[in-house]
C-alpha cells in the first residue's frame, strides 16, 4: 500500500505578519519567519505512521510537498525522521496557488510511477486557509475525498499492507454532529485536530533519515505554466487595529456597584443593538 | 449548450436544520450579488413557500431543488452534492457560483472547481461589484493577521467558486426582487456513481448555531478551571440564545469539545457580540475571534492581551461577574 502525505511548513502561529516594505505591499516578509510543519499535515503523517505499525509490512509512506528548496526540504527530512520511507519534492515559489499546487502534485505523482491507495493530508494550511488542495488532487487522481476527518479506521483482510482494505472514517460538521463513513482504498482523507497525536521524530529516525533520497522535481519538469494560476492576489494590507476600549475593575464586596457596573456594560451594548 | 439569457451568479443556498429558515450567510450573499442576476440551488432541503419567497425577495431568478434521496443514509456525498450542481452549471453560463463557508461547501466545491478546471477563492469576507460589474474580493491569510485583494485572472476558466464567511457581508435591506421560478431538477446520477456517502449520520449534542454562525458567542478559557463550570455559560447562552466557545487551552484539558475551539487551530467566528470568560487573549485565540463587532472580557488580570481587544473589559472573577450578568439579561431580555 502506498500512502501519499502532503506536507506544507507555514509560519509559526505566533509570527508576526509584516508586509516587505520595498515593493509597496507586494507580498509578506518572510525573513523573520521562523517555519513550522503545518499542524494539520503532522495528523496526515502521524495516521500514515500508525497504518505502517499497524500492519508492520506492505506499507510505503511517502511525503509530497510543493514549495522553495528552502525552506520545504527541511520539512521533508522532519517527515522522513518521523517515519516516512520517501519524499516528493517539487520545487516552486512559496505563494502557489491551490490549483497550480494540486495540479503539480498531480503530475509529480503521475512521474513518481507508484499508485495512490491513500492520499492523506491536513484539513487546511494555516497560512493561506484555502481548504482546497485535497479534494482538487482528489479529484484529479479520481478518488473518492473526505475531508476533517477526527477518526480513521482501516482493516485488511490479509492482516497486512497489501491485500483488500475496509475503512471508516468520521467527519465533524457544523454543531459537533459526526457524519459515519464506510469506504474502500482509492480514497483521499484531509485530517482535523482530534484524529491522533503527532510523535517526535526519534534519534534513529533522524539518523536514518539523512540516508533517505528527497525525489526533486520543477515545474518545467511537470510542464505547469504560469498561466495555470487562475487568480492574482493584487495587494495585502494589514486589518485595521480597533481604538481602545473601556476597561473596568471589578468592585470587591459591594453587590449595588457590581450590579451598577454590569448594568453599565449591559446598557451601552443594547445601546449598540447588540443586546 | 449555453444559454444565452443565463444568469451570471449561481449560489448554493443551504437551510437550517433546527428552525427551517435559510442560512442567514445564504441570504447575506444573495441579496449582495443577486443585483448582477441570480439563480440559486437547493440540494436535498425541501424548499417550503415561505422560503420560496423570501429568496424571490432576495433576488433569486430561477431556484433549482434538487431531490436527495439518491443520498441515501443521510442527506450528503461530497462528490454527489458536485456532480448534481455540476450538471445546473453545464446547462447556463455562470461567472461565477458562490456558497458560505459551511461543512459542506468546505468540502465540495474545490471538487467543483477541479471538475471545471476553474479556480476557487475561499473564505472571501468582502465582495466589491464595480460599475462594470467586475467583482474583486478580500479574503483574510494567516488566520486575519492580513488579508488580501484577490480577483480572478482575465480569460481564466469560468466559473469562478467563491466561499463567503458567515457574518461578513450584512444583508442588503434593498436588494433587486427575482423571479422565484421554481424548476425541480433530477439529477441523473444513480446512488451506485457516488463514491463517498454518508453512512450515517450522529446528531451533536447542542441545537445551537454552529459557532461559525453565531450571533452571540460566549467563550471559556482555563480560567473556568473544570467542565462542570461551562454550566455558567450554557444558562446565559440560554437566555441570550448564544452559542458557547472554548480557548484551546480548555479544551486541552478537556473542560469542552474541540468543536468549541475558537481560534487559528479551531473555529474562526464573527459575531456581533463575543463575550471572553478567562480567556488570556493568545494571538492564537484572537486571530480566530478579532473580528468580532464587539467583544466583551471578563479577567481578573489587568495585562491579560484580550483587554487590547475588548470594547468592554471587566477586570474582575468570572465566578462573582458571570452570576450577575446572567441575572441582569435574564431581568432584561
Ligand atoms: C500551534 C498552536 C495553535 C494554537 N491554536 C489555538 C487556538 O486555535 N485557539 C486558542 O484559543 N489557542 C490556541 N493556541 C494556544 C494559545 O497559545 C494559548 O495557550 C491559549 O489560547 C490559552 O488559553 P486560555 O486563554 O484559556 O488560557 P490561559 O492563557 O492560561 O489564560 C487563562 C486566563 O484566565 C484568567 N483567569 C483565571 N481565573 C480566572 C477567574 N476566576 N476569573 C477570570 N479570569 C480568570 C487568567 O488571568 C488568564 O488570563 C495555539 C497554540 C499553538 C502553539
């Protein structure tokens, strides 16, 4: 069985954004970004992970990622310290757009000459939000896609990684409600907080990792054209910082001026028609 | 086989499940595009005659219902729900077909736009119609640290999918008034072509707005210090008919589900009104809830971050300050 992991680092949630000064609101700064492995993709791999110790053999985990060499090598090497056996490169600029993404991880899997089983990868990228790469990719593989799944089950009827597969998977909608799925392999799984808990990589899995191959490709290699981008992201701008508010201390002791108070706040919100 | 009187706009309208009215951000989108001319789409929800007029007031032209028991177990399939609005789209020439951002449309629409080789734009949270009727949208990156204009490319593959977040738009009080022709389509899939289906369906446990819908919404972070203590919040979420949040911090410890993370690794929420119970303010928490119209905190520690954001702060316990704010809505409301 093989199992595809798409991977994207993104900005450390505590980052700043700025945007680069010289080309006026051009793009994002990105030197002082400190990169971390999308949280949502470490779910992916983490399940592709469990599938490997779950049936021991038959199971090839290979990391696919679409980015710049740098930073986007040092997460695959992470991927591969986790447990991943392989690593798809395609070397691109870092603000790709979701088609042209799914689009080059299509052709790179075409090139690469492994078929997909299972394609998994996190529900949504937290830098860009688009939510869409796994089922555009699914969709140009034609499998069938679940996304934000919270639990995965699979079984094989031989025990192993090869053999005929049954799987269930949970998908969280609005108000906490759980839609139930029971599927077969072709199938592409994007992961939500709740599915499982990422391990570290290991000192031997960092080890063996360097020994691994990364399997490079560029876009003129997979033939994608700038005109594939479909969308143009014009301008960025900050959001506006809202003035400050009013701020009250609590009074100890006193039940008329903590009712007073709270009836203050009450009555400038209906005031607002909010209440 | 295009046709040449088609419409522009096609939006997926969805219904609510609890109180049968459509979804307020299907009406926050229709009555803002449907002045360029607008069709709408209704999978699996019966379309009731109120609801029939109330999208002909919102602008809606044709109204397409489309019958789901091909769905069987449930009333969704990813790759159903875009094959059947597929097949509306093939018979007309739309610029563009617009959704909120819900579970489904999450889910199905990038689908839609790979059927269609087209591109999709995401989460927009403002749709700007200019004098020539070119549309530009803004849509929030890094979870609304920044946002950005976007617009699709000249030329590029029609049509455009556009996601709008819930609580973005604020509806037009005056939009154009549709046709409201109703038109039953059956799709011509049969149950055997869906690959993935629901198999069943587990109903959640609160009948509240999903938090990304919300109006009110009032939050508990670790200062509610146990789950019991959530009690607090759920009564004047009843009274205000609020719906309840968490920080990530409280559902880590598991005093809430992680359906009730508000932040940039749970849900982010615009409500009118955002009420912070012990929460701290991490810039994690509030880029998920920043833009809230107004927010309120409640935290006995004056340097706590969220008091930078809030338009009311209470520096005070939430264990004194929540008891009696509950037993003034309650007099008031
Ligand atoms: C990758 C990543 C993603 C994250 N994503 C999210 C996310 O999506 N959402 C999110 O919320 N966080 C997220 N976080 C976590 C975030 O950094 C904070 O740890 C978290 O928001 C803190 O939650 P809190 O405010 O409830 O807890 P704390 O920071 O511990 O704050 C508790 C507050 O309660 C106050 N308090 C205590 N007792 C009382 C009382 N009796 N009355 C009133 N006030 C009281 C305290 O003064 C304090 O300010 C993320 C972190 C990382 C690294």
């Amino acid at each position: 069985m093989n199992i595809f992991v798409c991977i994207k680092q993104v900005p450390d949630t505590e980052t700043k954004i700025e945007l680069t000064k010289d080309n006026s609101n051009s793009y994002i700064d990105t030197k002082e970004i400190k990169w971390i492995m999308n949280p949502y993709d470490e779910f992916a791999l983490e399940q592709a992970l469990l599938i490997k110790d779950q049936f021991k053999t038959g199971v090839n985990v290979i990391a696919l990622r679409v980015g710049a060499i740098n930073p986007a090598t040092e997460i695959l090497r992470t991927a591969l310290a986790m447990g991943a056996d392989e690593a798809i490169l395609v070397e691109a600029t870092e603000n790709l757009s979701p088609y042209p993404t799914a689009l080059a991880l299509k052709r790179a899997i075409d090139k690469f000459q492994k078929p997909v089983d299972l394609l998994l990868s996190g529900k949504q990228s937290i830098d860009y939000d688009n939510f869409q790469v796994p089922q555009i990719l699914s969709t140009m593989l034609n499998i069938a896609s679940v996304t934000q799944i919270v639990s995965f089950n699979i079984t094989s009827d031989s025990g192993s990684g090869s053999g005929s597969f049954k799987v269930q998977l949970k998908r969280e909608i609005e108000g906490g409600a759980v839609e139930i799925y029971n599927l077969n392999l072709p199938l592409s799984c994007s992961c939500n907080k709740g599915l499982n808990t990422p391990r570290y990589p290991s000192l031997p899995g960092i080890m063996k990792a360097k020994k691994k191959s990364i399997t490079t490709y560029t876009l003129q290699d997979l033939a994608i054209a700038d005109s594939e981008k479909r969308i143009e992201y014009k301008s960025y701008f900050l959001p506006k910082e809202k003035p400050p508010g009013k701020k009250y201390t609590f009074p100890e002791g006193d039940v008329g001026k903590q009712r007073a108070l709270i009836e203050e706040v009450c009555n400038s919100l209906k005031k607002e028609s909010v209440l | 086989m295009s046709n040449s009187k088609s419409n522009s706009i096609l939006v997926f309208i969805e219904i609510n499940q609890n109180n049968h009215d459509i979804k307020d951000v299907s009406k926050q989108i229709l009555s803002n595009v449907s002045i360029l001319g607008a069709d709408v789409i209704i999978i699996g929800d019966d379309l009731s005659d109120e609801n029939r007029e109330k999208l002909k007031n919102l602008g809606a032209d044709n109204i397409y219902t489309v019958n789901s028991n091909i769905f069987p177990g449930s009333n969704y399939s990813p790759d159903g729900f875009a094959r059947v609005v597929s097949e509306i789209i093939k018979g007309n020439d739309y610029k563009f077909v617009f959704s909120g951002v819900t579970s489904k449309s999450k889910d199905f629409f990038p689908i839609l736009s790979a059927t269609f080789n087209s591109a999709m734009i995401s989460d927009v949270t403002k749709v700007d119609i200019d004098g020539s009727s070119n549309i530009s949208f803004v849509r929030p990156l890094f979870a609304g640290k920044c946002l950005a204009n976007v617009i699709p490319v000249d030329n590029g593959p029609r049509p455009y999918f556009i996601t709008v977040r819930p609580n973005s738009l604020t509806i037009n009080p005056t939009p154009k008034i549709g046709r409201g022709i109703v038109t039953n389509k059956s799709p011509t899939l049969s149950a055997n072509e869906i690959r993935s289906k629901v198999f069943e369906l587990v109903k959640g446990a609160s009948d509240r707005l999903d938090l990304t819908e919300a109006k009110i919404i009032i939050s508990g972070g670790r200062g509610m210090k146990n789950a019991d203590n959530f009690k607090l919040l759920h009564e004047m979420a009843n009274i205000l008919g609020a719906s309840v949040g968490a920080s990530r911090a409280a559902v880590d410890s598991g005093f809430a589900p992680h359906s009730m993370q508000v932040g940039q690794t749970g849900k982010t929420v615009s409500p009118e009104l955002y009420i912070a119970c012990g929460i701290s303010g991490a810039i994690q928490h509030l880029a998920g809830m920043r833009t809230s119209k107004y927010i309120v905190a409640i935290n006995t520690d004056t340097n706590a971050p969220i008091f930078t954001k809030a338009d009311y702060g209470i520096v005070g316990d939430l264990f004194q300050v929540v008891p009696i704010l509950t037993e003034i809505l309650k007099e008031n409301i």
